[in-house]
C-alpha cells in the first residue's frame, strides 16, 4: 500500500553525484521521488529521506530506478537493513492510521 508523504529525499550514485528531491509516495518496498535531477531507468543509487526535525534519516543502502516520468521517478528499495525496515513500516503504519481517522 502506497503512502503519500512530504519528505526531503537526498540520493547519489556516487558522493559526487548527490541530489535532493522529496518523496511523495512511500512503501515498505519503495517510493516515488520529484526531482529537478532524475536519474536515468536501471540506475542504482543510494537513498536517504528526512522523516521529522530531530529524527535520523531513514538510508536505503541499495535502491534501483524502475521508471521514471518527467520529474517523478519511481525507486525499488533493493537493500534496507533490518532497523531501517522496521522504521519505515512504523512510519507507513502511523501516516496511514492518522489518515483514516
């Protein structure tokens, strides 16, 4: 289930390609990403978006572009590390629940 949500995002292939974009949708298995820089279909890359003010970013190690259209592109997240996973599924769970009241 897809989660719409406001987060800064900040993604690299490398650290010297490091760009800033904000999620808009957000999943256990990935998200969708606006940005003025889109990174091409296929393109692995690092992942890191600001959830609160305070709080850590939640980092994807591994995450893959599966489409991309104008400036949204569509991420597979490829490798999380278990405490991140769990974060991520809290924090669908909240927005979600917040959502239906």
């Amino acid at each position: 289930m897809k989660c719409p949500v406001p987060f800064r995002s900040i993604f690299s292939k490398e650290p010297s390609t490091e760009a800033h974009g904000t999620v808009v949708n957000l999943s256990i298995r990935g998200c969708s990403i606006d940005s003025n820089v889109p990174f091409p279909k296929g393109a692995r890359l690092c992942l890191k978006f600001l959830i609160a003010d305070g709080e850590p970013a939640v980092e994807v190690e591994e995450a893959m572009i599966r489409a991309v259209r104008g400036t949204r592109m569509g991420i597979r997240f490829m490798t999380l590390q278990n405490e991140e996973e769990d974060r991520l599924c809290q924090l669908i769970r909240t927005r979600l629940s917040s959502r239906l009241r």
